[in-house]
C-alpha cells in the first residue's frame, strides 16, 4: 500500500492515494478550508468537482489547496503544469481544473499544522498492514491526526466522473453531520450522494471489491465468459459480506451492500476497472503483476493483489482460509505461483453458505 506523507491541512481534508504531496498556501478568507491530498486520476476528477462547487458555496473558502507528488513531464514539473495550464496532463488529461485549485511545495508533516475542528474524507480504495494484519486506511488518518474521518467510495470510474456522467457514491460517516458537510462539498446533479453511518463497512466494500475484480480478470483471460463472471461476482459478494462481519465490531447490515459502494462498484470494478484489465493481461501475456503496472497503469498501483495479501494474512491467523476461497485462490495466484487456470476451483467447490 502508498504510504502518505502529512503535510499542512486546514479545517477539511480529502485524501486520495499518493507517495508524496505537496503544499502551496493561501491567504486567508472566510469558510472552511478544502484542500485534496493526492493528484491521481480519481484525486483530479475529484478537484474538478470541487473547485466548482467551493465556489457555489458560502460555506466553503473558494481556494483549494493540491498536494501532488512531483514529476517531470516532458522536461517540465507537474505542479507548475496543473497550475498554469489547469490540467493533469498525466493522470487526467483532457479535463481543465479549475483556477482555484493549488499545487505546492512537498511537506513531510502535517500534523503540527491541523487546526482544532479538522475533519477529513478518505477516497482512497485500499487497506493497510496494521500490527495485527489488515487496517482500514481511515483508522491510520484518524489516529495520526487526531481527527474525525469519513470516506467515500461508490461505483465511480473517474474519467466518467471528470466527464460528468451520472453516478452514484456513498459517504460513511460515524458523525452523520460531517457527512453531510461533505455532501455539500462534493454532490452535483450527475453525482449523486447517499450518506451512511456504517462508516467502516463503506470502506471496505471499497477494498475487498479490488480482489474480486482481479478474479473477474483471470476470468476474461482464461475466456470462460459473462455466465462465470456472474458467479464470480455473486461468491465475491458472499465473501466481501462475510468477511466485513467478522472483521467490524459494530453493526454490519446488509442494506449498506445495496449501496453504490457496495454491489453497483463490485460490478463496476468487475467489468471496466484497473484491476479487472491487468488480471486479464496477467493470463494473457504471463507478466508479472509488477511489470503489468509498470506498462499499463501509467505509474498508478493495484489495489487487488495487496489486499488480497492483507486479507490472507487475517485468514491464516483465524484458521479461515477454506472459509473463504475466491479472496484465496486471487492470493495463491498472485504471490505464490499457482497456476491460474486453477481459479475455476475456488467457485466449483465454493460453500453454500457462509
């Protein structure tokens, strides 16, 4: 997983998936601070929502900053691209940000600088190694900064985000007053907004939905057709719920699995997203995952295969592997050589029930 480097954030904060961010500042003006940590192509679709919407708002300062790990693009620096021509030329190109967003200087600490009623939103569709195996991404903002953290995650592809197709997302939120703060933040008319409570559910369907893509992949490699992928994504679905209710310690209802985050993003992820591509290619050219990052992604990572490692190390540790053998066989292929023609076990002796 991406590590994050916190740097100076005010009063709301967003974090997508990136190594290294930087900080440009502003003067300061009335309303809450935004600002957006990470400069992918998700991070930048998301700034182009809002950069408009801060600017609709009273309740929103209208400049928001960008933190974005530096790169040069044809002899040039990436930040000094996005501020003066508005557009992630690398990771969203085609699509202008808006005047009000900002790129600055690289910052290694954040927490010195977040101010008392910081609130923050992860975007970001992954899982972490904790101590004791898997650790939700907003428990490690939480507790590194001492504040309060949402997430969104939904059936979003970001290019038809930037595009303004309609979509929906869902917003987890323990305080369900913040989440609807980032409501207004984020919503327009073509991205539709529901806000949750089962904060931690939302995250992992968010996670866990990667490793069912990556066997939706093996799945078109190895040809079987739209009938196995269905199955496919039906045991995923079994396992995402079960796994979720062992790992939560609160509530885990099975309307939360309804929502965008839940089975419209699994389906998504199943058919059009990165971790569905290269599993496909992964049969097919017989590279490894790395090298297929490395020639496809355009220097994005792949959640799939790391939290299928995450998620094996908890199932070893509870005795639970034989419990769970899709989120299984998407492991033993990745990083221990099994063969990938094997997938079709793990869905022929699948349980009944979990």
């Amino acid at each position: 997983m991406r590590k994050l480097l916190w740097t100076d954030l005010k009063n709301r904060l967003l974090f997508n998936s990136a190594e290294t961010v930087g900080f440009s500042s502003s003067k300061k003006m009335p309303g809450k601070k935004v600002c957006i940590v990470g400069s992918g192509n998700w991070g930048s679709a998301i700034a182009k929502i809002i950069g408009h919407n801060v600017k609709a708002s009273n309740r929103f300062d209208p400049i928001v900053n960008m933190w974005v790990f530096e790169e040069m693009i044809n002899g040039k620096k990436l930040t000094e691209i996005i501020n003066t021509d508005h557009e992630n030329v690398k990771y969203l190109p085609g699509h202008k940000l808006p005047r009000n967003v900002f790129i600055g200087k690289l910052c290694d600490q954040m927490k010195p600088h977040i101010t008392e009623g910081t609130i923050g939103i992860s975007l970001i569709k992954g899982v972490d190694e904790g101590p004791e195996g898997l650790k939700l991404i907003s428990d490690i903002i939480r507790e590194k900064l001492e504040i309060e953290v949402s997430v969104l995650m939904g059936a979003n592809i970001a290019n038809e985000v930037a595009d303004e197709k309609f979509c929906e997302t869902t917003i987890g939120a323990k305080n369900e007053a913040n989440g609807h703060i980032f409501k207004e933040l984020l919503q327009t008319p073509n991205f539709r907004i529901n806000v949750v409570q089962e904060s931690d559910t939302v995250e992992l369907c968010g996670a866990l939905k990667n490793i069912v893509a990556v066997g939706a992949g093996f799945c078109d490699g190895l040809g079987f057709g739209d009938n196995t992928k269905a199955a496919v994504i039906r045991l995923g679905l079994m396992e995402m719920v079960a796994f979720t209710k062992m790992f939560c310690k609160g509530q885990v209802s099975s309307v939360t699995f309804l929502e965008s985050c839940g089975v419209a993003d699994l389906i998504t992820t199943c058919y059009g997203g990165r971790n569905r591509k290269v599993a496909e290619a992964f049969v097919k050219t017989s590279k490894s995952i790395t090298e297929l990052e490395a020639e496809m992604l355009n220097g994005q990572k792949l959640q799939g295969p790391q939290t299928s490692a995450e998620v094996y190390k908890i199932l070893l540790k509870k005795d639970l592997v034989d419990k769970f053998p899709l989120f299984t066989a998407v492991y033993q292929i990745c990083f221990e050589g099994k063969e990938v023609k094997e997938f079709i076990h793990c869905l022929q002796n699948h349980p009944e029930h979990m």
